[in-house]
C-alpha cells in the first residue's frame, strides 16, 4: 500500500480548510516504524470558536431540511466509504498501528452506522394519540436541538466518529468533531470525503487539537452536547463540566473487562477466540479481554493452552503479510506498559509468558511489547485493577461460577464481559447478574451492532443515553409533545 502522508493538519470550518489559529504544531509518527505522517495543531480556543459559530449558523437551515434529504447525503458519504475502503485501511493502519485486517473491522464498523442512520426517517418517529380527552388529540415529535461536539480516542481512528456523526447529523443537528490529536489523519481523509457529498456549509466542522481544545469544547455555551470516547478520568472530567455548563453529555470511559471461562467450553474454539480479544489492536481496545477467570479445573488448562497460542502471534508492522499484532501507539505508552508488567513481578503474579524484550528486526523504531500473560493473579493486584490498555491478559482462578461473577462484579468498572461454556443454564445466569452492560456467550469481543446501543456501567460510562441506534436518536433530540383541541 502507499506510504501516507501529509504535511500539515487542517481544520475544517464552514466548508473550507483552515489552518490553526494556533501555529504550534507536533509530529505524528507512525507507531510501528517511526516514520513522519505529518504535523498536527495544538489547536486553540479560537479554531473552536469559529467552528461552533459555523455550525451554530448552519444549524437554522439544516434543521428544517426534510429528514428524508438529510439521509440522502449518507448515501453519498457510505458509497464513498466503500469505493476509498482500502485507502481508508491504509491509512489507519499507518497512523495507529494495528494490522491491515484489524482496520478493516475498525472501517466498518464505522461505515455501519452510517448505514444505521440512513434508516433516520424511521428511527425519528414520534407518537401519535388521538382523542386522549374529549376532542382532544396528543401528538409527540423529536426535534433536533443544535451544534454537537464529537471527542475521539486514538484506538479506532475511522470507527468512533461515526458512532456519533452520523446520527446528529441525520436528526437535524450540526457537528465539530475533535479526532484524537495522536491519530488525526482517518478524520482528514473521511473529512475530504465528506466534502464531496455537498453538505451545506457548517454542517460538518473538524478542529484538531489537545487539552486547550476539549475544554474550550466543554465550556462553549452555544454546544448542546457533548460526545466522547477516552479514559474514565477524562470521561469523568467531561461529564462533570459537561453538567457544570449544562450540556447534555454521554461519556465513555475505560473498561477492565472480564472473562469467565468453564471446563465444559469447546476449548479450541474458546483459546483462540480469547487470544484474539486479549491481543488484538495490542490489546487498545475498550472492549479488549483483560482478566480471564478459570472456574475449576479451567484454570490449569487455560495456564496451558493460553500461553500455546499466543507463541502463535506474529508481531510486526500491520501493513506486512502474516503479521497478526502490530505495535502500541508511542514510546510513552510503551512504557507505561512496561510499568504495568514490572508491578505484576513485583506483586507476586506468575509471568508465565512474557513480552518485554519484544523487538521487530525491521522496524527498530516500533514501540512493540510483546503478548505477555501472568498466572497466579489476584483480584486486589493493580494489574487486575487498573486498566492496562496493552497486550497483558491476566489469569485469576475462582473454585465456582459464584466466585467468579463476584470478583467480576467487585470491578469498578463494568464495560463488556464473556463467558465460555456450553451450558445455556450457566450462561444465562452469568448474563442475568454480571455487571458489565455488553456481555458475550462464547463471544470475545462483545461489540454491539450499529442498530443497539453501546456502553457500559460504573465508571466505564457517564451519562443517561449511550451510543448506536435509538439511544443515540434520543440523545441528540429533544421531545416536544402538542396537545390539541380544535373548538
């Protein structure tokens, strides 16, 4: 594939690409080989002043546009979508790190909801009620209710805007979308897509940037509401100024995510489906298996039958054949990490496979750890605790299926959870009492499609509505119910 590249980053205001009103900018770098992509601005409280006023402006007429014709321009953009696919793939996996199939899934899934919200006309719907007194009727609308900011992660470059734009979008509201200031470039290039399907300026805004950028978001007194994807320190942040400001706000934080696994599971299907949760994107992924509970005599064989598959991973640079886990996204994440896997020596965890001296011949410069596993885990152990974001998979043994939904539900956080068995009885009961609020039967990654919601409980989410599907409608309308009365 082409080596992608560009110099510097743009915003996009009012239909025009602008440069920051800020002229620092930083390197991005490709994870995996160390090479320049490009710069991207610091950004400035101005750049988002300027493209919330565009948005807000854009806002009066958009609004009255037929649900139906606003629908329309996501045809555009899906179709799109798919003739530039592979380019897309490309340039996520060149700015993230994560392997060329992994792109496909994060692509996808974003052109998906895109695909969820052409469906608005249907989706919008209100209620209707006649004669709910004597001559009178009851008549319940959704109404868009202004500009939205969008505040991305660096994990899924392409797919996490869409879990947002699409929607408000397609419901009458105007957008500014913030992509991670790590991985800037997917959103440059679906915003020069965008471009091409002819939306009204200020429909669509983008302004890149850090800290100064989010909380000049936050405080804006003409956003309406706030999207966003990160750690739960900055989802709490968020939401709190978020109601400080009076914004509504749905904030997805971090995950520690749990699995249980039974002795009765199909074991080969089981391992390399927990291989792929724990390790695929390394590991970056709020839906990633962190914590494998062995129940039983499951414990020995997970110890065993892990760390045999993960001698199966390819580590390398994701644009290569045969590469199957590609590299963190920078130097410091690496060591943090690395922090993580020392604290789990010296707290008394069994490194049984371990991925610190990982290191990619040909790509000297890549930030790689390799898949690690620790045996011997316990619940109160910081690398049980405390949300790794990287390839380490710890294993904890519980005597029952009791013990292991109560370590699992002890968790302050409650974002997704798997249980491997072959007894229905026993995986209801898991799905019935677990905590987390997305949960897999014999499913690793348990990713809700584009038409059901998405998000999770405790400190993995802030907020009342979550994202995908109706949830996501409701969130970016409001409700206006008229009753009528016609003398």
């Amino acid at each position: 594939m082409k080596k992608y590249s560009v110099d510097k980053v743009r915003n996009y205001v009012g239909g025009k690409w602008t440069a920051s009103a800020n002229p620092e900018h930083v390197t991005v770098t490709n994870p995996a080989t160390g090479d320049r992509i490009g710069d991207v601005p610091v950004g400035s409280k101005k750049d988002v002043d300027d493209a919330v006023a565009s948005a807000k402006s854009a806002f009066q007429t958009w609004r009255d546009v037929p649900v139906a014709a606003r629908a329309r321009y996501l045809f555009e953009l899906r179709n799109l979508m798919v003739q530039n696919y592979d380019e897309l793939l490309s340039i996520c996996t060149q700015e993230h790190g994560k392997t060329f199939e992994e792109s496909k899934g994060d692509v996808w899934r974003g052109l998906e909801n895109v695909e969820t919200a052409i469906a608005m006309p249907s989706l919008m719907m209100g209620q209707a009620l006649e004669q709910i007194a004597s001559g009178i009727d009851c008549v319940s609308q959704r109404q868009p209710m202004g500009v939205f900011a969008i505040i991305a992660p660096y994990n899924f470059p392409s797919m996490v805007p869409l879990w947002f734009l699409p929607y408000a979008i397609a419901t009458g509201n105007t957008v500014v979308v913030k992509p991670s200031e790590q991985v800037p470039f997917s959103q440059l290039r679906l915003f020069e897509l965008i471009e091409k399907i002819g939306l009204p300026a200020g429909v669509v805004n983008t302004v890149n940037g850090g800290r100064d950028v989010v909380n000049a978001i936050l405080d804006h007194k003409d956003i309406a509401g706030v999207s966003f994807v990160g750690s739960t320190t900055v989802a709490k942040h968020v939401y709190e100024r978020c109601g400080v400001t009076g914004k509504r706000v749905q904030a997805l934080g971090g995950a520690k995510n749990f699995t249980c696994v039974m002795d009765d599971c199909d074991w080969e299907k089981s391992i390399a489906n927990i291989v792929d949760s724990a390790f695929g994107c390394a590991g970056q992924r709020c839906l990633a298996t962190s914590v494998v509970v062995g129940v039983g005599p499951a414990y020995a064989k997970l110890k065993a039958q892990l760390a045999a598959k993960m001698k199966e991973i390819k580590v390398g640079y994701g644009m290569e054949p045969g590469v199957t886990m590609g590299p963190v996204i920078s130097a410091k994440h690496k060591e943090r990490v690395l922090g993580y896997i020392e604290r789990g020596i010296k707290e008394g965890a069994e490194l049984v496979v371990d991925g610190r001296s990982c290191k990619v011949d040909a790509h000297p410069n890549g930030h790689f750890v390799g898949p690690t596993l620790f045996a011997g885990v316990k619940p109160e152990m910081t690398i049980a605790q405390e949300e790794i974001f990287g390839p380490v998979l710890s294993l904890i043994e519980a005597r029952d299926l009791d013990q292991a939904l109560s370590i699992a539900n002890a968790h302050h956080y409650a974002n997704q959870s798997s249980i491997y068995t072959s007894n229905g009885s026993t995986a209801r009961r898991w799905c019935k009492e677990i905590d987390a609020s997305m949960t897999g039967v014999n499913i690793g990654v348990a990713a809700p499609m584009a038409y059901f919601g998405f998000g999770g409980n405790k400190q993995s989410f802030f907020g009342d509505l979550k994202a995908h599907g109706r949830e996501s409608v409701a969130f970016y309308t409001q409700n206006k119910t008229t009753i009528s009365r016609w003398w």
